[in-house]
C-alpha cells in the first residue's frame, strides 16, 4: 500500500467542490483542481518521487475535465448523455485501477438537492456546464445520473444542500483531519429535523417522533440535546431504551453484511421533529454502544447534527 494520502473530490457542480478543494489547502494538502483524470496515474508518481515533501494530496475531478479526453476515448459514444456517461466511466476506471495497484485513493463525494443546485446557479448567474443553454434541471440530471458510478465508489458522501461556505469547510476539514485507513468502512451516525427534510445521503432512516419530547417541557425546550437535563429526560423513558436496544440490534445485524459486500461507507440518520433533542441523545447513544463494540473491526465512526443549531 501506498503512503500517500489521496483525497480526490468530486460531486455535483454547485455542490461545493471549491470551497472543499480551498478548506484542503488551508490544513496542508498540495491541491490540484481540475486535473484531467488521464493525467492522475503520473501526478501520483511524481508525488511518490518528492522524497515526502509531498505526502497529503487532494484532487478535483468533475465534468470540466471531460473536454480534455483524448477524443479516441469518447469517439464511441452516440449522443450527448452517452457521452457524458462514458466520460465518467472512463473515470471510475482509471480510479478503480489506481486503488488496484496500491493507491489508496478517498473519493470524498458532494451533492444537494435539485432544489438548491438550481438556486445557486441562479444566484450566481452561472450556466450549468452541462445545460447548454438548455434548463438547468436538464444538466443536473445529466450529471447526477453520469456521476452515479463515482458516487457508489465514494468514501463519504456529503450533502451540501443545508451548509454555508464556513459550514462546509469545517466538515471537509474534519473528514481530512480524523483517523481513517484503507478498507475500512466509514460509518456516519446523522441527528436531523424532519421540518428541515430527510438527508440525502441516508443510507437508513429511522424516525425518533414516537418517543417522549422534551420541547413540551417547559424549562427544557430551549436546551440542546447535549444537555445532561435533556439526555436524562430522554433515556428515562422505557420507549427510548427500546428504540435504542431495536436499532442497534439490526446495525449489528446490518454490519458484518455491508462489510462482506465491500462497502466503503453507511450513513445512519435518526430523526425527530426539530433535530435538536430527542435524535441527537439517540446517536450520542448509539455512538457510544459502537465505539465500544465495533471499532478496530473494520469500522471508522464520525457523528454529525445536522440541524442542532437550527430553530
């Protein structure tokens, strides 16, 4: 195995992939954006031959490269989207050989909704690179189906679509700054509000609006659930520690399988109202069950509140 550290990013266009690239930078990464993928397999050799100056290396790889294919690559496909789709084909590939040969490439993948895509190109004034003067919702469908090779493939899958530039930055940060080794399946625990939409990138969705909720206490409603008081009204409740006790017996149960299959990430969302109570004791809970069960078995453990500074 390498020793390089390898974080190519790719996602969306309007997703973030230049505030992500810029956050990389910030905390020591040499950075390459938009580095035709061809040319990845010799900028990684001639990383490996710095003598460890450079060691940490994070690349941008999106639709924008697809017009420095060598035209041999693409002269097969029939029609734009065939195009498209062979082009990032072509990626995978290349990235699936890298991998094969020692590289421990990190797909960091970012995405938003069709929603917020189609806003911030309009705030921003900007054509979508594949819309071609055509509705915008048109080029994202575009890329989210041609994409959809590079995101089953990814180490983490982020959704932008509830982030600010500063939040964003801050969770590129803490992917690249927290322990993680090849063949390890990252494992996200993600609190989150139903008034604020279900996570895109849910893998497994299990609703926390059936137990006890604080918010109708009065002197709790203000409080966060990492609030002893709150986590002490939560957990009281025979309900809560059912809940718990069921969910984790089907991750256990889930665990070893999506580990035999191969896969390199699982994002679990447990959800309430607000997603600021009752779904952020349950992960807190379950995050600790794991910690003590499953780490060093092939599994690296991130928490995330999506919405706990919402409302």
């Amino acid at each position: 195995m390498k020793l390089l550290r390898i974080i190519l990013i790719s996602g969306l266009s309007g997703s973030g992939k230049t505030t992500a690239i810029k956050a990389l930078e910030d905390i020591g990464f040499y950075c390459v954006d938009n580095l035709p993928i061809p040319l990845l397999p010799k900028f990684l050799e001639l990383c490996e031959e710095s003598g460890g100056r450079i060691s940490r290396v994070a690349v941008v790889e999106d639709i924008r490269s697809a017009s420095t294919f060598p035209s041999s690559e693409i002269s097969k496909a029939r029609g734009q989207e065939e195009e498209i789709e062979n082009f990032f084909e072509d990626s995978r590939r290349i990235i699936q050989r890298l991998r094969e040969e020692g590289y421990p490439i990190e797909i960091l993948f970012l995405e938003a909704s069709d929603l917020i895509l189609t806003r911030r190109f309009s705030e921003t004034r900007r054509q979508h690179p594949l819309a071609f003067g055509g509705p915008i919702l048109e080029g994202i469908r575009l890329e989210r189906k041609g994409l959809q090779g590079l995101r089953e493939m990814a180490n983490e899958v982020i959704d932008t679509s509830s982030f600010n530039v500063h939040q964003l930055k801050e969770r590129i940060q803490a992917y690249a700054q927290r322990e993680w080794t090849p063949n390890q399946m990252i494992l996200t625990l993600l609190s989150f509000g139903y008034s604020y939409g279900i996570p895109f990138e849910a893998d497994l969705v299990f609703d926390a609006r059936c137990l006890p909720n604080p918010y109708f206490v009065e002197e709790l409603k203000r409080l966060k659930g990492d609030d002893p008081k709150i986590v002490q009204y939560v957990l009281q409740w025979e309900e809560s520690q059912a809940f718990i006790h069921r969910v984790y017996g089907l991750i256990q149960f889930l665990l070893p399988l999506y580990l035999k299959e191969g896969k390199t990430h699982l994002t679990i969302a447990i959800g309430c109202t607000g997603g600021r109570h009752r779904s952020m004791v349950i992960v807190e809970r379950l995050a600790e069950i794991l910690q003590k069960e499953w780490i060093g078995r092939g599994i690296s453990l991130s928490v995330r509140h999506r919405d706990a500074e919402k409302g």
